[in-house]
C-alpha cells in the first residue's frame, strides 16, 4: 500500500475512485459499474448495482481458493470445558444446511430473523444462515431483559427467533427460555416459530411456535448462496438512543464486505491464514465486525470465546487461549484488561503462558488510560493500538494503520483518522476548529462503505439524530479534538448515552425507570469515570415529600428495577438522594456541567466550583453533604 498520507488524502479527494480500487479485493457476483450514487432519500449509495452473498464470501470463496481444510472457527469455552474447530468446509456445510432450516419455516430475502443466543458456534452459523438466503438477523444481547428484547421484536418485526435453552454467566446458568416467552408475551408482535437450541446445562420446556434446533436440521435441505444487492439490507442491530427507544442500525451487505477487507488490510494488517480473536460478544458490533464477518470474509481463523477474562477460570484466560491457538491479532476492551491487572498485577498468570505468536493488540469501546496503556506495552512489548469506532460505522473511524503505515501511537488518543473518514472538528455554529480545540467530532459526507444508510423503519430518526446537527456532516455524538500533529481525541459523548465496560447504554432509559419508584419525585442519572468499566451509571435522586424510605430498601427496589428492565450489563448500583437538581432557568436538568464536575473529582469528595452563583445546587447535586448515599452491594 502507499503510505497513509497519500492513502487517506486520495480516499477524500476521489472517494469513488478510491473505493472503486478497493472493491475488487472482494469477489462480487456481478462486479458495480456505479461506485457512489444517490438513493430516493437523497443518501449516498455505495455499489448501487453490484451483486453478491457476504456469507459466499466469508466460506464458499475460500473453499473455491483451495482453503477449505483451513481452520475458519475456534470456538473456545472455559465455562463447559470445550474447545470445538471447524473448518471452512465443515463451517460452510453447518451455514447451508440451517439456511435449509429456515427456508423451511418459510423465511425468505427480506424477512426479518432475531438472534438471541449465547456465544456458542450455533450463534455465528445462525447469521451466515441469513445471510446466505437474503434474510435480516438482529442479534439481541443474552443478556438483555425481556422488556429490551420485546422492544426489538416490536421494532423489526421478525417471523422467527432464534434462541438456546441458556447461557453461562461465569458458574451461573442464565436460562434464556422464560425471558424469551416473557417477551413474547410482552411483545405486540407475533413471531411464526420460535427455534431452540437445547443445551446440556439446562433443558427448556418447549411451547407450541417452538422448534427443536437439531430436531429442524435432520430433515433440512442444504441451501445455496442467493445473489443479493449491493444495497440489500445485511443485518438491523439495535444501539441506545437519547430518548430512550434504541435505534435499528442497518447495515447493507456490499459496502460493509469491502469496507470491512479493507481495515482487515490497512487497519490490522492481517490476511488469509493469520489467527484472529476479538474477545467480545456477536450482540456488540465488534462481535458482528471482527468475531463473524471481517475475518472469515478475509480469510482468517477467527475465535469465538464463550466466557469472560478473568474468572472462567482465573486472570491467565486470555494468555491460554493466546497461546493454544496461536493467535496473531488480539482486541478487546480497555476494561477486560483492567481486570485481568487487578486480578494479576504483577503478570504471574502470564509467565506461565507462551504468548510469542501475539504480534499486536488492539483496544476500543471506550478510552483507555494511560496507566492501563502502559501496563499493557511494557508487559507484552508489542504494539499496543487504541482505535475508535461506533456501532453506526460499523468499522474504525481512527486508529494506527499497522498495514498501511504504523506509526508512533501516542497514549490517550484514538490516533490519526482511517482513510476515508474525514473527520473534522466543528463548534456549535458549524465552524471548524484549530488544533488543540474541541468541539463536536462529525464526519463530512460522504460517509465511506460499511456505515448506516438509515435507522430501521425510522428514516426521519436517522436524519434527526445524525445529519442535522451540522449539515453536510454526520454528527457522532462525541466531543473531541485533534492536535497538530494530526492526532484525534476523543473527549466522551455531548448527550446522554454512557459507555460501560464498552457497552453504550442509555442513561435517559435508565432514568425513566428510577423515575418510576413511588418514592422519586424527579431523577437524573449522569456517567462517571471507574477505574475499572470506563464508566458507570449514578443517579440522583430527588424524593417526594413526606417519603420515609430506608436507604437499604431504596438501594434494593433501585439496582432490581435497573436489572429487571435492561439487564445487569447497565451495572446500576449508585444513586445519591439530593435536595436539589441544577437547572437552567427553562428547567433544564444540568447533566453535561454534573458530568464534567463528576469527572474531575472523586465521587466521594465535595465538588468546588468558581461560580458561587450555582455552588450550592452543585454542591447538593454531586453529594458535597454525603445525603443519603447508596452503596455497592447489588
């Protein structure tokens, strides 16, 4: 490749013809001839006439390139003791024939298939099985709760779940089945089938839309690779959004395959053959990204890890498998590995593992700090990569381009923009800032492939949230900067979604259901920094009048009304009782200046500030009195 200057000013300058060069690293069907064109909602369309299959090019291409005996898929269980190996051949036979299966239950191109299952092999051929006959999965979280996913079977409509009687959350078995009927119950729309894959850990009891997963493949026809536009919806999946409802991200199917080949190149500098774990799960989109489709459409071993880093069993999960599999390329969270030096600071765990195969290690889903950064580098001394990206992107929108040209990653920064991505820094009246300034980080259009044509369903939401705030720009909903070397700095979120332990979940849901307690009057629920996730969520609570509530029972009924909605993942366990919330004089909650004070100090110390004119309303908001303090149990 050139170097990345002349890259990353030739994919802006001529975005078609950059792309254009790009798109013949994959296979089409019938190869584009229009590069970039404009849609009926006036969007910008990538590969508008080209035809493929995104599952032919993650198994049947490599097969055909003589690769078929190659292992494809490690999936690697500490929690059940397995390890199980497929082939491109064998994984390509598993794809095909539960594609048969769905073809039975009648779902075709277009159709809408939910996904909510643990991280199991059977997760990832469930979407390549869509994939392979044109239909749309939306992967749910297992660990969402009922009410989260009857909100996506509501939202995309599917003719058939697919789900596993359970889940393993470190020695606990979660089962899935009740939550499922729970919101179907819940749910206003009805589903045909319901497909249930029965595990060993926990058998479930099947109802009359039920189909047994193994039962369903016995009598399944093996189904071929259909032609599908480069346009055609690949998959929804669903992000938080600032009211509360999550927005469908939709992903089309061509400019996601060459937008993600590409960063395989230029972002990670890895190709067909090279080992490939990202330790995430297949509900995030790192999972959909970097566990399923990047590297089995470049042609790479990918992992599959059902568990966590520390705990299943101990702090040297991560350097085990490292080592059993030979992996070349690493990425996870900056939390996982908070975790694993909290539980093994002085790296003993790691000694006893031969890690030598590991060229580099790529962090993301939320800011790593500079101490977690430097325990990494001079614990591995290999390039330690932090890069940054969004569900919406669905790829790096910054990063250090290790096979384009690596450069000098400087700790605390996102490093230096991915070609095509021309990310800029603007203030609130649309003007681009200097070096060293900060402001809204937006991206000027067109967007590169592989980034969201729209919000499912909801064409007027995607308009609203992401290209209205600074026309000509989508709007990232982040605060940042970039220096004059060229560095990007990514300050934290302008509204209220948080990020925890790389999650991003929405504070303004979590407030609708603290508000909901008979005893709250009125409520903000704000992130603060932790060591540990990156960030967690606090409320703030302002009670009703006359209200005698023990602190205990508070903190109960709180942290279980949190779980029962959205799940554990929102890590709700903090609330402080306050006599007064900061507003601006159209009533107006302060949550952006809590934030900011929330950051700069310990949550345990009085805030100051040098407006003595709202001292007070912060001192009550940010617990200068210790008020009512909930605390950590959970």
């Amino acid at each position: 490749m050139s170097s990345y200057k002349e890259e990353f000013e030739r994919s802006i300058a001529d975005p078609a013809g950059f792309w254009r060069e790009k798109a013949r690293n994959i296979s089409w069907f019938r190869e584009p001839t229009s590069v970039l064109s404009k849609d009926a909602n006036d969007n910008d369309v990538w590969f508008a006439d080209g035809e493929l299959n995104t599952a032919w090019l993650a198994l049947d291409y490599h097969i055909d390139q003589g690769r078929g005996e190659q292992t494809a898929l490690i999936y690697d269980s500490p929690v059940t003791s397995t390890v199980t190996r497929y082939t491109f051949s064998q994984l390509r036979d598993e794809v095909a024939r539960f594609a048969g299966v769905l073809r039975g239950l009648n779902v075709a191109k277009g159709d809408r298939v939910i996904i909510y299952m643990p991280m199991i092999p059977e997760a990832a051929i469930a979407m390549l099985a869509c994939a392979r006959i044109g239909a749309v999965h939306s992967v749910v979280f297992g660990g969402f709760a009922p009410r989260e996913l009857a909100t996506r079977i509501d939202d995309a409509t599917p003719c058939v779940i697919l789900s596993a009687s359970c889940g393993i959350e470190f020695a606990s078995v979660i089962e899935y089945k009740p939550l499922l009927d729970e919101a179907l119950r819940i749910a206003e729309h009805k589903v045909n089938h319901c497909v249930i894959l029965q595990r060993p850990q926990a058998q479930a009891t099947m109802g009359e839309l039920d189909v047994d997963w193994q039962d369903a493949l016995k009598s399944a026809a093996p189904a071929d690779a259909v032609p599908l536009r480069a346009t055609d919806p690949l998959y929804i999946l669903y992000t938080s959004g600032t009211t509360g409802k999550p927005k469908g991200v939709v992903r089309d199917n061509g400019g996601h395959a060459v937008a993600l080949r590409y960063s395989m190149d230029a972002v990670y500098g890895v190709d067909a053959g090279d080992v490939y774990w990202a330790a995430s799960d297949v509900g995030w989109v790192v999972g959909h990204s970097y566990i399923v489709y990047a590297p089995l459409i470049t042609g790479c071993t990918t992992i599959l890890f059902e568990g966590k880093p520390v705990r299943t069993p101990d702090a040297g999960t991560f350097w085990r498998i490292i080592a059993d599999h030979k992996v070349d390329v690493f990425f996870t969270a900056p939390t996982a590995f908070r975790a694993v030096r909290k539980e093994d600071p002085d790296s003993t765990e790691l000694a006893k593992y031969d890690v030598s195969s590991l060229k580099r290690l790529f962090v993301a889903g939320e800011r790593t700090d500079p101490s977690t950064y430097e325990w990494l580098c001079e614990t591995l001394k290999i390039p330690v990569i932090d890069h940054w990206w969004q569900t919406e992107t669905g790829w790096p929108i910054a990063g250090n381009l290790m096979g384009l040209e690596p450069r000098t990653t400087k700790p605390g920064s996102a490093n230096f923009r991915v070609p095509g991505f021309n990310v800029q820094i603007l203030s609130e009246d649309h003007k681009e800032q200097g070096p060293g300034r900060e402001g809204d980080v937006v991206v000027k259009l067109p967007l590169p492939p592989g980034c969201l044509p729209t919000v499912w369903g909801n064409h007027e939401r995607y308009l609203e949230s992401y290209m209205r705030h600074h026309p000509g720009y989508y709007h990232t909903g982040d605060g940042g900067y970039i220096d004059e070397e060229g560095y990007l700095y990514i300050m934290g979120r302008t509204d209220d979604v948080i990020n925890v332990a790389g999650h991003r979940l929405s504070t303004g849901e979590m407030e609708e259901i603290v508000a909901a307690h008979p005893a709250v009057a009125e409520c903000a629920v704000i992130g603060v920094e932790d060591r540990d996730k990156g960030q967690v969520p606090v409320g703030l609570l302002l009670l009703k009048d006359g209200v005698n509530t023990e602190i205990e029972h508070l903190q109960g009924d709180l942290v279980a009304m949190v779980r029962k909605e959205i799940g554990p993942i929102a890590n709700f366990k903090r609330a402080i009782i306050v006599n007064r919330l900061p507003k601006t004089r159209s009533g107006k909650i302060l949550r952006q200046t809590m934030r900011k004070i929330a950051d700069n100090k310990p949550f345990d110390t009085p805030a100051t500030i040098d407006d003595p004119a709202i001292l007070d309303e912060i001192r009550d908001a940010m617990v200068a009195n210790h008020i009512g303090l909930i605390g950590e149990s959970a």
